[in-house]
C-alpha cells in the first residue's frame, strides 16, 4: 500500500499539480488538517480517471477506464453481485483463457476470492484498477430489470387464488408499499422504473403464442427489455388498467387512459393505450417526463440557415407557421420550444393540444375530447371569441381544422401546427388536397418547416472510421448543390471530393453510458420553406413547377438529406443514421 506523500511526489513529477501546490498540500497532510484523494478530487485538482490512472502506476497495476468498455453479460457475471459489491470489483472481460477483473482498491482479499474462482474454470486472471465512478456505473447493472421481475415472478408463482387480487391497489405512486405487496405490481413498476431510467419514450407490452414480450423505444429504435412469461401478461396489462382507471372488464375495444406517478421524487405522466388482440390486449405507454423541461430552440440541432429563417418568422403577428415530419420526428418538441421563445406578459398564446405533453407557465393549454364534441375545429372556434394572439394547434388533421386555421391565420393571429408530410413542399400541396384555395393559401402561409430525429452519437465511445470512396462521393454530389452562403455559415469547405476526405467521420461503438447503443441522445434535421413571393406565384399559377429546383432559384435551401450530411461532417453522428431517417439516390 502506497503513503499518501507517495502518490502526492508522483502527481507532482507528472506536471498534474505544482510544486507550490503540493508543498501547500504536504504541509496540510503533516498535520493531519485533510485526506488526500477526497481533497484532491472536491477541489478537482485531478478527475477521478486521471488519479486512478496514477495510483495504478504506484501498485505496479494497469489501468483500465470501464466507461469506455462494452462489458458483455457473460464477463460481467463470472463474479456475483455480492462479490462485486463486498470487494468492489468488476469482472469487464473474460473468454475461454483469460479473466480481466478491474479493481478500485488494491485488496488482497478481493484478489484471493476472484483467484478461487478462476481456479474453478480454469482461467488466468489479470487485473486492473478502475475508479469509484466508473464501478458505480457498471455496477448498476447487476439490478437488472430480469433480476428484479424474476424474484417477482416466483413470489407469484407461489401464491394461489385469482391473479388479479394482488393489484388492486388504488395508489397512483409507485411506493415501495407497492413493490412488495403484489408481485405483479412489482412487475408493472420494474418495468415503468427501468424504462424512466434508460429514457425510453414508450413502453410496449406485447402478448405473443407463448410469452409476453417488453421493448422499450429510446431515441427513437425501439429495443427488446424483457421477455415475460403469457401467463402473467393479463395481470400486468389490468395492473396497469387499474392505475389509468380504465374498465378491466372491457377487453374488445381500444381504451385510452392517464396515470400519473411518482418516481424518485419526480412526477411524470403516462399517456396509456390498449388494443385488443384476439383474446387479450397490447398495452402501449408513452412517457411524458415534466422534469426535462422544455427545450431551447438553439438546443434543437437546426442548421444556422433553418434556425435564423425560424426566428425571422416567428416574428411576424399574423399567418400560419407549419411544422411537418412522420409520428415522432420532434414535431411537438419544436413547438414548445418556439412558444417558450414566443411566450411573454404582452401576449395571449392559447393551445390546443392531444395530449398536452408539458405544462408552460403563462399559456393557456387545452386538452382536445373527440368523444365529448370538443376536437380541433371546436376548440379554434372557441379560441377566436378568446382575444388570442398566439394559437398553437396540435395537428391539422382534417379540412374543417385547416379552414378555422386559415381564418385565424387571416383575421390577426399567428397559428403553429403541425402536418404529417414527407417535407416541407408536400405541406403545401396537402393543404391544396384539402381544399383550401390557392389564393387564400399563399395570404396566409408564412413558413414551412419539415424536421426528422437523428440519434447523436456516444461522445463517450464513438471511434473514426473510413467511409467508402462510393460514399463519399455521393456525399460531394449531394453537398455540392448548396448555395455557398449556407456553406460558409456553417464554416465548412466542400468544394470538392477532396474537400470532404479531409473530414473526419466516427461510427457507434456502445459503453456503459449509452446502453452499449452507441447512441446518446437525439437532435433535429430539417429544411425550411419560406413562402415568399416566387412561391407564391408558382402555387397560383404554375403548381406544377412546384419543387426543388424552384425552391433552390427563390432562397437558400437545405435540403433534409444535406442537414444529415452536416452532421456527419460535424462529427455528431454517423451517415448510417442518416440513411434511416432520409433517403440518399445511390446509397
């Protein structure tokens, strides 16, 4: 074991703090006035990584940071989880030869007890010192969700008697009197938890021939979670019934339903959904978490171009500004944040909304009931007799809807909505399909704005790579028909196809932080079309000339597909997921 003047003398021989700050320190631990490593990481002298990696070289230990590693289940449970957490060790690789054990102590014990039991198998054991912080991060994934639903499952397995007595708890907190009262509320609050946890969006609860399948979507690709037996899917789809108040009976048609619950402290909302299958139900739960707050629009990831025609636009006190994109492309996210920019003591800003997703102080929310006579129509009615400024509409979803958001738009009101279309063009010429006139068209739509969601990569483990010369070259083609002034916006240079082999470009690995995905977190793509007065004049009297090339010759476009590209270049995400979300001809 090393004194602490040791490792002082070493960090000070590697230029990681001065030597006025160590004699400063020495002088302290003299007279016992500090502990070294805890003051040294409080006063972030040194991050835990880089103090790991010192202290290893005085036990003669190599290093090995986990947050970079993607730990396979089979290595990460050759040791249990009472030993990984006795010890604190973590078992990070292992094949048929050879065990990499990392430790944050140099503990002879821990270095004994992992010895035995690689004895047992016939393997070598090298080891390596890991921080406290990376352990923590990989311990947690010893609490499992299947640990935690399979301990469940065997109290349930043991009890007798009608399956759903265990869940009729009225509660609508998921307290820990709930986790150990029922198994299957146990279940149903695992798997709510975890998903809150790996920030899925939705939760899918799915009955098959012979078992219950969970996935959970997270940035947008939806994932397997778990796989439950059939012969508990039932009790899990009416616990959740119960908590939405939804009819239990009632398993022929669809039921649409509310919970909220609190998780750590936090409030968050579920929007619930069923869909009778046969002669059970598929439960469906979208996540509505209050505490992430609203997004600022810079935090969006538009391209200069689109965000700066955005804030022009939104400017204006009158007219229709349209966002566009397939179910779940970040529509509704782009609304809030451009209300949030909009939303001020001098304004009346109204909203008509299904389901309202987050509460905005100062606006006034409403929440659409199809099945009460109150819809989009008959909220816009509504709204006009109450002095809004600002109307944001969920969706135009019919031509009644379009119509009131057209008169709106004319009579001194400026409407947000949202249209489901390919792009931004195709917005135009569905509003035409809904019988809206041309004329009162082009007097009203101001901007259209169509956006899709590309997973951002892992900053954590993201490596470089190199792309084909096939790809790269359909990425010059592509880029090259950008207006120069949007290029140097964005303090590019791609003049040619050597221009774009000077950039760097990365791919997913997968680690700890990002759920071995290799993605963390999303960011928006998007092209914008301003309606000025040559699209005006094409949708009055040349439609059919309507397209890009028109677009290109009447203002700075960027297209969806030149947007993913940017982010390729940018290093942020990969151009594989660029080809998920948009097509690109020849890739």
């Amino acid at each position: 074991m090393y004194k602490p003047e040791e490792l002082l003398a070493l960090l000070e021989k590697k230029n990681i703090i001065t030597p006025a700050k160590a004699v400063e320190i020495k002088t302290a631990l003299d007279k016992k006035e500090l502990v070294l490593e805890p003051f040294l990481l409080k006063n972030k002298i040194v991050d835990s990584e880089r103090l790991t990696e010192v202290k290893a070289e005085l036990h003669h230990l190599l290093y090995q940071n986990l947050q970079t590693e993607t730990i396979k289940d089979d290595a990460l449970n050759f040791l249990s989880r009472d030993i990984a957490h006795n010890y604190s060790v973590i078992c990070f690789f292992k094949d048929s030869i050879v065990a990499k054990i990392g430790l944050v102590h140099y503990d002879l014990k821990a270095m004994e007890a992992v010895s035995f039991l690689a004895k047992g198998q016939n393997l070598k054991v090298e080891y390596y010192l890991i921080s406290d912080k990376s352990f923590q991060e990989v311990f947690r994934k010893y609490d499992k969700l299947e640990e935690e639903v399979s301990s469940a499952l065997e109290v349930k397995a043991k009890e007798k008697g009608d399956e759903l007595v265990a869940i009729e708890d009225k509660s609508e907190a998921l307290k820990e009197e709930d986790v150990n009262s029922a198994p299957v509320a146990k279940i149903v609050s695992v798997i709510i938890r975890h998903a809150v946890e790996s920030r899925a969006s939705d939760i899918h609860i799915e009955p098959f021939s012979n078992e219950s399948r969970v996935r959970y979507r997270i940035d947008g690709i939806l994932h397997n979670s778990l796989i439950l037996p059939k012969s508990i899917h039932n009790s899990v789809v009416a616990r959740i019934k119960v908590l939405a108040k939804l009819k239990l009976d009632e398993t022929r048609i669809p039921q649409d339903g509310h919970i909220r619950l609190i998780i750590d402290a936090r409030e968050i909302d579920f929007r619930i959904s069923t869909l009778p299958l046969g002669a059970t139900e598929k439960v469906e739960l979208r996540i509505l978490d209050q505490a992430k707050g609203l997004t600022n629009i810079e935090e969006l990831g538009f391209n200069k171009q689109v965000y700066n025609t955005i804030k022009e636009n939104i400017k204006r006190t009158s007219g229709i500004i349209l966002l566009t994109g397939p179910t779940g492309s970040g529509k509704t996210t782009s609304l809030y944040s451009i209300l949030n920019v909009l939303n001020k003591e001098t304004v009346n800003i109204s909203t008509l909304e299904d389901p309202i997703e987050y509460q905005i102080k100062g606006v006034n929310q409403s929440q659409v009931r199809p099945e009460l006579g109150f819809d989009f129509a008959t909220g816009l009615r509504s709204f006009l007799r109450q002095d809004p400024n600002i109307i944001m509409v969920g969706e135009v979803r019919d031509e009644e809807t379009a119509e009131l958001a057209i008169h709106a738009g004319l009579t001194g009101h400026l409407v947000l909505s949202t249209l489901h279309t390919n792009d931004a063009l195709g917005a135009v010429f569905r509003l035409l399909d809904m019988k809206i006139e041309p004329f009162l068209l082009v007097s009203t739509l101001r901007l259209v704005v169509a956006q899709r969601l590309l997973r951002r990569l892992c900053p954590y483990c993201k490596k470089e790579t190199k792309l084909p010369e096939k790809v790269l070259s359909e990425m010059t083609a592509v880029m090259a028909q950008l207006p120069i002034e949007v290029v140097q916006a964005e303090n590019l240079s791609i003049k040619n196809f050597e221009d774009i082999k000077t950039f760097k470009f990365y791919e997913p690995v997968g680690c700890a932080r990002c759920s071995n995905t290799g993605y963390l977190e999303r960011l928006a793509i998007a092209e914008a079309v301003v309606i000025n007065d040559e699209i005006k004049e094409l949708i009055i009297n040349r439609r059919n000339e309507l397209n890009i090339t028109a677009l290109k010759h009447s203002q700075l476009f960027v297209s969806l597909k030149q947007d993913g590209i940017f982010k390729v270049l940018a290093g942020i995400t990969s151009i594989d997921e660029v080809l998920r979300v948009v097509e690109i001809e020849n890739l």
